[in-house]
C-alpha cells in the first residue's frame, strides 16, 4: 500500500562502544554482556545510529537523567529511526509530558491505579490465569509466553479501560507495530495509532448515551485544573498510553520470571513451600529482567556523570541496565530472589514512574502465585526455541515449557 | 542511646512507588494519588524497627528517612 520505502536493515555492531544499537540481534538476544562491556568503557557512551544517541550506563547517570526534566524532554519516549514532528495525535499524555504540564496530567492517571484500587481487581486477575492455565494444563507442554504471560496484562487492562478483553489480539497487535515494527518502520506505527484512536473514538461515542464506571468514562468526565472537560485528544493519547504501556510490559516481566524459575529449580522449590516469598522474590526479578527501556530528548547541552551531551542527540535511558550496576547492587548478575536492600529502577525514576506500577507488581505476583500452585514441575523444552522481544521492551516472546516432573 | 527513631518520608521527593507502604504497611500511608506520607507523627514503636529499616533502603527515590531524636 505504501510508497514509502521499506525501513533499512542495520548494519551489523562491531563496536558495541562507539556503536551500539539496541535493536541488533546480539543485543535482543542477551543485552547483559554488552551493558558490562558499556559501563566498563564509560558511564555514558554514544552512537551515530537513531539520528545520534546516547545511553547512561550506570544507575547514577540513569537517575540524574531521570531527574533532570530541565536537559532532558520526554516528549520523544521511544529511540526510533526517525524522528516525526509532535503532534496532538502521536502525544500520550502524561509519559510524553514535560513539566509543568506533566503533573496535572499524571494526577489525573493516579487514583485509579492506587494499591487499594489494585487490591478490587485481584480476584479478577487470579480468575484470568486460571481460565488460561485451564486451557493447557492437561498438556504436556506449552508456550508460556503464547498461551499464558501475553493474555494476563492485555486482560487486565481491558478490564479496567471497559474494551472487550476478547480483542486482546487485535491490541497485541497494535502494540507490536508501534513498539517493535514502529522503531524501524513509521507507517506501521502511525498505522496502528490511527486504529487504535478509532477504536477508542468508537467507545467513547458509545458512553457519551450509556455511561459506565471504567477508565474511558473516568477520563470522558475528567477535569482539567481550570475546572474544564479533557480536550479529547488528551483523553484519547491518555487511552493509547493505558493500552501500550499496561500489555507487553507486564507481560514481558512474567514471562522472564517464569523463564528464571524454569531455568533455576531451587528458586522455584523455594517459592512452591514459602508462598510468601513471592512479593519480595517479584521485585528481584524486576530488578534483574526490568523489561522497560524509556527514551528521553537532549534539548539542552549538559553534562552526565561527567560526560557532555550535546542537544538534539535522543537518550536510551535504560532502566534494566542502571538495575545490573554493580556498584549500586552487590552480585547485579545474580538473581537473588529475598534481596532486601532492592532500590530498582525497573519503573523508571523520578515525575515518569510508571502510573501501572502497582498493578503490574499485583498482577506478576498473582501470575506467579496462581501458575506455581497448580504447576509446580516446570522446565525449558530443549527441543524448542526461547526468543525475545526486540527494542523498548524486553521480554520473551517464545517461551516453550515441558509441564510436569523430568522423566 | 536515641530517645526515639521516626521515619519521615520527603514529600518532594516521593513518587507514589509505594514500596514504603507495602514493606511496612504500620508505619506508612497513601494519599489518593498513592503518594506516601508517614503515619501519625512517624514514630516507630518498638519492633518495628527492621520494618522502617526496609522501607528506606527499598524507596528508589530515596525518600525515606529514619531519624534518631
């Protein structure tokens, strides 16, 4: 359909210090290597690629980039190819907002995400994994990521945004296009915005006769802090926010704790005869497979951890790697599932933490619970493939589990 | 020897992680944003201690604060 030119293919990295590239398959495949071979070279390391980019390498420069909004715009979150003009219909109010529109925007995105109102919604959530384990459990084997962590969070949020949780695949959809296809490939990503602002266009045309009591109708009945309605781009860049960050983001971190737990029995022995562990042993796997890289803008020429950055360059703020720091975490490389002193960063830092947060803690810790009762014996099928998403988001996307003791 | 410990959390500086309160739920509180304030006026009572010790080394934006007065 398209007379734009296919997106080019990256050249291979050689040199992973001057030339690095989040999207090449070294780095998809096992991205840990190469931050130690980054940070040991530098706290802040540079590329030509993506239009000129940086990446803070330690936990110290990730949160001073974090924390500096005055250096740093988040109105570009992804480091993409390209960079197209910001418009009403590409923002997603408020992880695209700089101060001081941001904080009104967030306020707005808080109360429905609280631990309180997280707590309503578990039941809901340990019914969707059981409908999902009910589906393969008498299987001998399955795809995890398939069959099991891709339909938890896609479910949830649908619940809690009122969409039928029966389209979940046309959201994993849209979802792909715009974080992973998206990178290298614009009209994929303003394709699946554009569908899915008609999307929501259509539901929210549907509450203005039959109000209801889920997310859409909460930001169609918002107010602005001059007491106004939300524009409806800003309702709708909020509705876009909600359905791309709550899906393949939680889905990433259960299905890399169920690829920890099938690859290391002892942690998952420990957790089968001490449940109670799981909270603690959720944030150490968030520490060590943090799956959210966001993005930040240099508009202004500064300095990091010593290093001068220069505007106009995009920043790689990769929370995953600032979590494997050494110097901020004793044996970074090691899963240590009671950790107690766990300051990670895997939902950012700073005004962006992430507004899901709570819900993703719930719904990983409701995963893990539900699927070790009822599966304990677990294991990778060695005749089978994992793979991993590629780019913002890490996680894996082919997950192959042999159900059951080893013969 | 401290008369009293109290934990404090910087208001500026809390991003609503909530790690405080779900580590120790007796000394923290939410608002409705799901920002974190101390409960009461701070006070850890006896035993609790470990508890105010958790929340502060877990806060990613260190925020918290245990004082000794």
């Amino acid at each position: 359909m398209s007379d734009v030119s296919q997106p080019a293919a990256h050249p291979p990295v050689i040199d992973w210090v001057n030339d690095f590239d989040h999207t090449d398959p070294q780095w998809t495949e096992d991205p840990f290597p190469i931050w130690e071979e980054l940070r040991a070279a530098s706290p802040v390391v540079h590329t030509e690629r993506f239009l000129g980019c940086y990446m803070p390498t330690t936990y110290e420069a990730v949160r001073e980039i974090a924390n500096d909004t005055e250096h740093f715009s988040s109105r570009r979150i992804i480091v993409r190819d390209i960079r197209p003009e910001i418009t009403s219909r590409n923002v997603a109010p408020p992880i695209t907002s700089d101060p001081p529109v941001h904080k009104p925007a967030k306020q707005l995105l808080l109360p429905p995400f609280t631990p309180d109102a997280m707590k309503k919604l578990e039941p809901r959530m340990r019914a969707i994994c059981n409908e999902l384990i009910d589906g393969f459990i008498a299987d001998s084997k399955v795809d995890a990521a398939a069959r099991y962590s891709k339909y938890i969070p896609v479910q949830a949020i649908a619940h809690m945004l009122g969409i039928p949780e029966s389209d979940s695949d046309l959201f994993i959809n849209w979802i792909h296009m715009i974080l992973e296809l998206g990178i290298k490939d614009e009209n994929k990503l303003l394709q699946a915005v554009q569908e899915m602002s008609a999307y929501f266009m259509a539901h929210i045309e549907e509450r203005r006769s039959k109000p209801t009591d889920d997310l859409i109708s909460y930001l169609m009945n918002a107010k602005d802090k001059e007491g106004q309605p939300l524009e409806e781009s800003h309702v709708l860049g909020s509705l876009r926010l909600l359905l791309i960050a709550g899906i393949d983001t939680t889905w990433s971190a259960i299905g890399s704790s169920l690829w920890h737990l099938a690859r290391t029995p002892a942690d998952r022995e420990r957790l089968i005869a001490e449940p109670g562990r799981i909270p603690t042993a959720v944030e150490e796997l968030l520490r060590a497979y943090a799956p959210v890289t966001m993005a930040r803008e240099v508009v202004k020429e500064t300095t990091i951890s010593g290093c001068p950055v220069k505007a106009g360059n995009m920043v790689l703020l990769s929370f995953p790697a600032a979590n494997r720091d050494p110097k901020m975490f004793p044996d970074a490389d090691k899963v240590v599932i009671d950790r107690r002193e766990n300051r990670h960063a895997a939902f950012g830092l700073g005004i962006h933490r992430c507004v899901g947060s709570n819900l993703a803690r719930m719904e990983m810790q409701v995963a893990l619970e539900e699927w070790l009762k009822r599966i304990p014996d677990f294991r990778l099928d060695p005749a089978g493939t994992v793979t991993w998403s590629q780019g913002t988001v890490r996680g894996p996307r082919q997950l192959p589990f042999l159900l059951g003791k080893a013969m | 020897m401290a008369e009293r410990l109290r934990v404090h959390v910087d208001p500026d500086k809390c991003q609503g992680h909530a790690r405080c309160k779900a580590l120790a739920p007796e000394l923290f509180e939410l608002d409705e944003y799901g920002n974190a304030h101390e409960a009461g006026d701070g006070t850890i009572p006896p035993g609790l201690e470990d508890k105010a010790w958790l929340a502060k080394s877990n806060c990613p934006e260190i925020a918290i604060d245990v004082i000794e007065e």
